[in-house]
C-alpha cells in the first residue's frame, strides 16, 4: 500500500479530487458535507493501473485547522499539492508548503485543479517553481478536472510512478503508530486508526500506550475496510484495542512496540527556518499526529532545547516542525540531536552544549553516543534510535562490547575509570592501612559510578576483590609495619612451624587485633584462636605429620608428633575436622582422611 496525503490552500478541490479518483466520500461530518469544506481529516483508497493501492489523507485547507491538517501530514511518507488553476498560489497553499518541507517530505506530485475552468499554465508554472525550493524538489505536476475527470488517468499513472519511487518501508523496526482518530464501536470497544510507517501488526501483539505504564493488546485489525490478521508499513490501519477505555487515548498519542521507545519531554534539536534567536519562547511543536506546546531555550546560531508539555516518545533524527499558532506561521522544521540530553546548570553550559550539538547531524552515532555519555546500558540507547549490536555481524550496525552485563562504555573513559579505580584503593590503602581493601560501595561512589557491577568489571589483578572490598590480592601488599612482623614471626619459628607465639610475644613483634586481622586477611598468617597464630602453610605440613602417625592417634599423640602445645594442637586439630583433612571418632581419637 502507498499513502499519501493531501495539502493545498481551501475550497482548491482536494477532496473533490479525492472523491474522484476512488469513488469515496472522504469528507466524514454532516457539517463538512454541508459547507463543502474539510474540518477534518478524511480518508479514502483506491486500485491504481499497476495493481498497486493508494490510500489517501485527505486534510483541511482552512487556515483555522492547520493543526488537523499537521496531524495527517506527519506520519505519511508523500504529498499530493493541489493548486486550482483558477485561482493559483495562495496563502495556505504557501503554509502547507512550508509544513512539508519543515517535515523533510521528498516525495510528491502537483495536481492542478479546475483545468477545466481556466489556463493551467500559470498555476502550474507558480507552483513548481514554489515547490522546487523546498525539500519536495521537482515534482510532476498533472492537470485535472474533478468535475469533468478529464486528467484523471493520467493523475492516477503519475500516482503510480510516485508509488515505485519511495523506499522500501522498514518492515523489521519498532512500531510507532501516531494515533489521528479514536472511537469506539458497539460491541468491539475502542478502534484508533493511523498510518502505520514501519514495522509490523499482527492481532494478539501487545504495545505500550504512550505515557502509560499498563499495556493494550491489538482485538482486531483493519485496513482498507477489510479485516486482516496482520497488517506491514507502509500502510493505513485501524487497531481494536482489548479492554482499553475510549477516554485513555485520543488524537496525538502514539501505540509502540514496548520498550523501544524513550519518552522524553525534553530534547535538542536543530532548526531549519527562522533563526533560533529569533523564535518566541514558546511555540507548538507537531510530530507524528501530536501537537504539544513547548519552551525554548536557544542554544546555538540554529540549535534550540525545548521543555515539552508532555513527554513524547521521540528518537535522534525524528523531523518535526515548530509552528506559532498565533501568527499562523511554521516557524521551521527541526531535526532531533538528543532525547536525553544533560542539565544546562553551569554558567558556560548552554554556550559548551551548543559547541557539541553543532557537530551532530541527527543521524544515530554509536561511537560518538559513547563518547559522549560515556556509560550507558545498551538498551537506553536502543530506546534513543541508536541501533546497538553487541556482537559483530557482518553489514550490520555498529558493533560495541558490554563491559558488564548490558553496559556500554567509551573505551577511553572506561580505561580511565580503571586508573582512577587503581588510585582509588592504593591512596584507601595508605590512609587505613589496617583495613583490608576498599568498599566496593565507597568505590562505586568515588568513582559515580551507577551499578556495583561496573566496579567489579574495573578490578584487575593485582587487585582483587574478597568479601566487598578491593584489595591487594597477595601478603606482599601489606603495611610495611605489618610486613616486618610477619617476616620476624617466620625467622623465628619457620623451624618450629607449629609453635605459636604468646600474646606478650606477639605484642613485641607488633601484631595486635587490627594487625593480625590484616595479615590473616591477606593469607600472610593462619588464626586458630584469639592470639593464636601460626604461619599459613602449617595445616598442610601438619596433615603431612599426622598422616604418618598409627591411625587412630589420639591429642597427645598428635601433640607430641607436631611438637606443640595444647593451647596450639586442641585449635588446629578442630580446625583440620572442620576441613574435612581429620575425623574425630567416638572415643576421641582421629584419623587422617586420605
């Protein structure tokens, strides 16, 4: 299907246009009927000679209902410009012009109407060389008479070949379905329709209602007046949604694929029209369907911030146009740089972000997305429009590795953050020399980092983390105070490995509380009691000793053959059971377990 919209000044014969060439009424109010002027958006199909269909948007030309027109125009891929030629360019011809180029629609053709009430030649002349300069480019332009259907078969070819022109419609992206009418019917319960741009409908799918937290699913679809199980862009659907109440949507809201979609109600944008100093501070914006009054901040010579007066589901490189409905004037169109973009809190900070926005073309960048958020999960971006692969596909998008479960980082802060993490725990590690590593949480806030996991993904040997803090992964990385302790207490018993020093002793040496904690954290000695310590590869050489002992063997055995003491030898044989090295038997003799 190809759909294409209407535009063109009132009373210049575009639904008469549209009447004539499918046999329909687009016009759908009695009042419309009644006055022979549009109101409000009509719609109507029609077989074209190749087999093909076009469906129509047929919009009002009054000047009072640009805002309807704007919301059948924003959606639709291609124009069809009426112009009578009795009459000529006129003002809504003009605005109409400047929404579409506003919009960057490059696909249309120029009917010229009443051919049969007065000279084509001129009107037509004037409206190519008005059309030319906007984004619509050269158009063919057919003469045509609603009224006598002398031009029609021709307009209807011209139709055609404007259909074979447009690109592919992007049948694998996320839906976004701007809604343009919402009603209920009796029995079924609320039906919206729209033009659905890209992507697929299938009955059963369930989407998100933009601004809502509970989702719908699609009861029924319909397109060109014929049910259907499922329905594929480029085409003109209406969607019966299951259980939704009429009143929770209407006119500008929009249904999407869930999760595929940021709704922001803030963005930067680039203009392309008045210049940005020069703009009222607040204008109405109109995207897709929807007209949302917005604030603007000018940034640079053409980039602006606008504060939307809701959050609209918006993505980098989404084209809309400003207009100011009191002067009846587009002011331009825009092109979305960021959905999300940072606080302007600073002084400096508008001037700094115009700098930055000034190298952004509102084309998706993954790279340069990374480069400037720095952190990111993967499916905020996804939710931005910035196509994000994570692993490498041959002619597919952009490829970027997580870093820790769906985070991105640019490369070069993610090495810098590592750095700094290193930093973090050697200046940690002087000022609490006791302590046995860094808080994860304390390192995580150091560092602003958003998720525990990201510093876990930092922590490179000789680092490690045990038990939530980061920390040097060997004895060698001990306060030198300790160090020195530790080194006198292997001098003096490496050859008697399994006597303990007493507590005076070990208060000579220097290994209090704090200390041995510290060295037994770091594995540098092996705690069997309090002020009971020995060096940490005793329990294997004592496995070693008892194991050659007669088995059973009993304390004093043990005692004896270790040449130890019973403050030492009751500790570390408890210890050897728990380990599962020794078991104690009923009469409290062991074995060694082999």
């Amino acid at each position: 299907m190809f759909v294409v919209a209407t535009a063109g000044h009132v009373d210049h014969g575009k639904s008469t246009l549209v009447r004539a060439l499918t046999g329909m009424e687009p016009d759908r109010w009695a009042e419309e009927r009644r006055r022979g002027m549009t109101i409000d958006l009509g719609f109507a199909w029609t077989t074209l000679p190749s087999g093909g269909t076009v469906a129509f948007v047929d919009v009002p030309g009054h000047e009072r209902f640009v805002p309807n027109m704007l919301a059948g125009v924003g959606p639709v891929p291609a124009a069809l410009i009426v112009v009578a030629a009795d009459e000529g360019w006129m003002p809504q011809s003009a605005e109409h012009l400047a929404a579409l180029d506003a919009l960057g629609v490059a696909y249309g053709l120029l009917a010229v109407t009443r051919a049969d009430l007065a000279d084509p030649g001129p009107a037509t002349a004037r409206a190519r060389a008005e059309i030319a300069a906007t984004s619509l480019g050269a158009v063919p332009a057919v003469a045509v008479s609603g009224l006598t259907g002398a031009g029609l078969p021709q307009l209807r070819a011209a139709l055609d070949r404007l259909a074979a022109q447009l690109p592919a419609p992007a049948l694998d992206d996320p839906v976004r379905l701007w809604v343009d009418r919402s009603f209920t019917v009796r029995g079924s319960g609320t039906v919206v329709t729209g033009t659905l741009g890209a992507g697929r409908l299938r009955v059963g799918d369930e989407l998100e209602l933009a601004g809502a937290d509970e989702p719908v699913r699609i009861r029924g679809l319909h397109s060109l007046g014929e049910a259907r199980t499922d329905a594929a862009a480029v085409a003109r659907v209406a969607v019966n949604l299951r259980g939704t109440p009429r009143d929770r949507l209407g006119r500008g809201d929009a249904l999407l694929t869930p999760g595929r979609f940021h709704h922001t109600d803030l963005v930067d944008v680039r203009l392309a029209g008045d210049p940005a100093a020069d703009l009222p501070a607040t204008l109405t914006l109109h995207v897709g369907s929807a007209a949302v009054p917005v604030r603007v901040r000018p940034l640079g010579p053409d980039t602006v911030r606008l504060r939307l007066a809701r959050p609209l589901p918006l993505l980098v490189g989404d084209r809309a146009l400003l207009r100011d409905p009191g002067r009846h004037h587009v002011s331009g169109g825009v092109r979305v740089l960021d959905v999300a973009p940072p606080p302007l809190g600073r002084r400096g900070a508008a001037a700094a972000r115009a700098q930055v926005l000034a190298e952004l073309d509102g084309r998706p960048d993954l790279a340069g997305e990374l480069r400037r958020r720095r952190l990111i999960r993967a499916g905020g971006l996804v939710r931005m429009g910035v196509p994000v692969q994570v692993e490498p596909v041959q002619d597919g998008p952009a490829y970027a590795e997580p870093v820790a479960g769906d985070w991105l980082a640019d490369p070069g802060y993610w090495r810098r953050l590592g750095e700094q993490l290193t930093e973090e725990v050697a200046r940690h590690a002087r000022e609490h020399p006791l302590e046995p590593g860094m808080p994860v949480d304390a390192l995580r806030q150091r560092l602003a980092l958003p998720d525990r996991v990201l510093v876990e993904a930092l922590v490179r040997p000789p680092l490690r983390i045990h038990a939530g803090r980061v920390g040097a992964a060997s004895a060698d990385a001990l306060p030198e105070p300790v160090a020195r302790a530790v080194r006198r207490v292997r001098a003096e018993y490496g050859d008697r490995p399994f006597r303990a020093p007493e507590a005076d002793r070990l208060v000579d040496l220097g290994l209090g509380p704090r200390e041995i904690g510290a060295a037994v954290r770091a594995g540098a000695l092996l705690r069997l009691a309090d002020n009971v310590v020995l060096l940490p590869d005793a329990l294997d050489d004592a496995v070693r000793v008892l194991a050659g002992l007669p088995q059973p063997f009993t304390l004093s055995a043990a005692r004896q053959a270790l040449d130890t003491t019973r403050r030492v030898a009751v500790p570390l044989l408890e210890l050897l059971d728990r380990r599962g090295a020794t078991r104690r038997l009923p009469d409290d003799a062991r074995i060694v377990v082999t």
